[in-house]
C-alpha cells in the first residue's frame, strides 16, 4: 500500500505543471510586451573613401617633371623637381642624366591608386614620352596634418594594370519594335549632327542631353540591342566626321513609352552628374 501523500502528490502534479506553464508563458508576453525582441541590424558595408584628386594631380604633375629633361640644361631639370623634394632625398629626385640627349612628355595621366594608410597612397601614373614611348610610374604621395601635399620616397617603374581584350555583349536582345529603332536612329542622327532643335522632338519631358562638340553625320545604325532592363537601349553605329574620318560608336539610349510614342530620356550620359 502507498503512503498517503505519494498518492495525493500524484493526483496533484498534473494541475501544478499546467500551472507553471500558464505562468511561464505569462511572462514571457510580460517580457516582450516590455521589452521586444529588435531585428538585427544588417551588417555595415565598407563604403571606400572617395579618391584624392588633389593627391592624383600632385603624382601626375611629379611624373611629368621627373620624366622631362634636358641633358644640355641638367640645372633646368632640377629646378623643375625642387618644389617636391625634401631632406634625405638626392638632388633632383635620384635622376641622374646621360651626356646627351632629351626627353619630353606628351600626356600623363593617373591609372590606378592604391591607399597605403589613411592620407598616403601610391599611384601608378602612365606617361607617353616622346624617347621612352609608353612608361608608368607609381609615386608615393603623403597628406600631412596640416593638409599639404608631400612626395614620399622614390618613384619606381612598373608594369601597366592588368588588362584584356575588348568585348562585346552579344547575349542582348535585340530591338524587334520598328518604330523604336525609328525614334533611336532619328534622334542619334540630329544628337551626332549638333541640331538640337530637331533632337527635342524625340526627348521625354525634362530629358538633358550634352551633344558632342565633334560634329559627325550618322551614316548606319548597324545594331540595335535591349539592355538586360529593358528601359535602355544600345546602338553601335558608324558615323562621320567632316574630313571624312569613319567611327564605329556605341550609344546607350534610356527610351520610354509615352502615350503610344516612343521618347528618348537620355543619351549615354548624364550632363548633370
């Protein structure tokens, strides 16, 4: 026989386990009436910082001075590179010159930076000589705190960047409306012609546009192809200039429907931005 109070905790349990799971729950909608669970926030993405053009011109106007110089005038050379030098750096930047010759530079332009620390960077500067043909230079350049500008060490001579062929998307659709590819070569043709006036009447309200200063006539639209949207259009074309040089060109046009007519929105960029 079993004791009396084995039998009435038995009896019991039941009635006290559904009452610790009535109150297990009322708290628990106490806590997240006081107190609600907040979604996570999505992770930050790293937004890099804009590029230092102040920094870009300084390395690209050090390259073309670096790479200008004249064996007969070697004082002229160091003249042009003693705003960038400092102590600890040889005269004129390391460049020692030969007993003759020349070298002037045609353009140079900045192709690739690379941020070292925050206020130093190196730029690869590609610079067309007229001995050396085809050179890049990568130049470190400082900010101090103050905010200047500093060249800092040597330049070096490297490779270009990585590149490849050019390519073509083939994979678009290509425009079957026939009155699209109409509005399209209509609106290039007075877009490549500089007549604006003509070229309104194709443009959706509010539509700016920035023809080119080189004056060309559209000879053919040879493709007319969807971008992967659909709210754009690619034409590659041949046009010429008036000394009778051929170009092939690729115009991305942002067209849309407007009242059973096709209006073009914008061609290849925007002169605002």
């Amino acid at each position: 026989m079993h004791p009396l109070w084995r039998l009435r905790i038995a009896q019991e349990l039941p009635r006290y386990l559904l009452y610790a799971a009535c109150a297990a729950g009322l708290l628990a909608s106490a806590r997240f009436a006081i107190a609600p669970p907040r979604p996570s926030p999505p992770p930050a993405i790293a937004v890099p910082p804009p590029p230092d053009l102040a920094a870009e011109g300084y390395a690209s106007l050090f390259a073309r001075r670096y790479l200008t110089w004249d064996a007969a005038q070697p004082q002229s050379s160091q003249r042009q590179l003693a705003s960038f030098l400092g102590p600890g750096m040889d005269s004129g930047g390391g460049l020692t010159l030969p007993v003759s010759g020349e070298q002037r530079v045609e353009w140079a332009e900045v192709v690739q930076g690379r941020e070292l620390a925050r206020g130093e960077g190196v730029y690869t500067v590609a610079a067309q000589t007229d001995t050396a043909g085809l050179v890049h230079l990568t130049v470190r350049v400082a900010r101090r705190a103050d905010g200047t500008l500093a060249i800092d060490g040597y330049p070096a001579f490297v490779g270009a960047p990585a590149s490849g062929p050019a390519q073509l998307q083939s994979a678009l659709a290509e425009v079957g409306d026939p009155q699209l590819a109409i509005v399209v070569e209509r609106a290039l043709r007075n877009y490549l012609a500089q007549s604006p006036n003509e070229l309104a009447a194709d443009l959706a309200g509010g539509a700016r546009v920035s023809p080119p200063e080189l004056a060309l006539s559209l000879e053919s639209v040879q493709h007319l192809m969807w971008s992967p949207d659909r709210r754009s259009v690619r034409a590659v074309v041949q046009a010429r200039d008036a000394r009778g040089v051929q170009y092939t060109l690729d115009y991305e046009l942002d067209v849309t429907a407007v009242g059973g007519r096709w209006e073009v929105a914008a061609i290849q960029m925007n002169p605002d931005t």
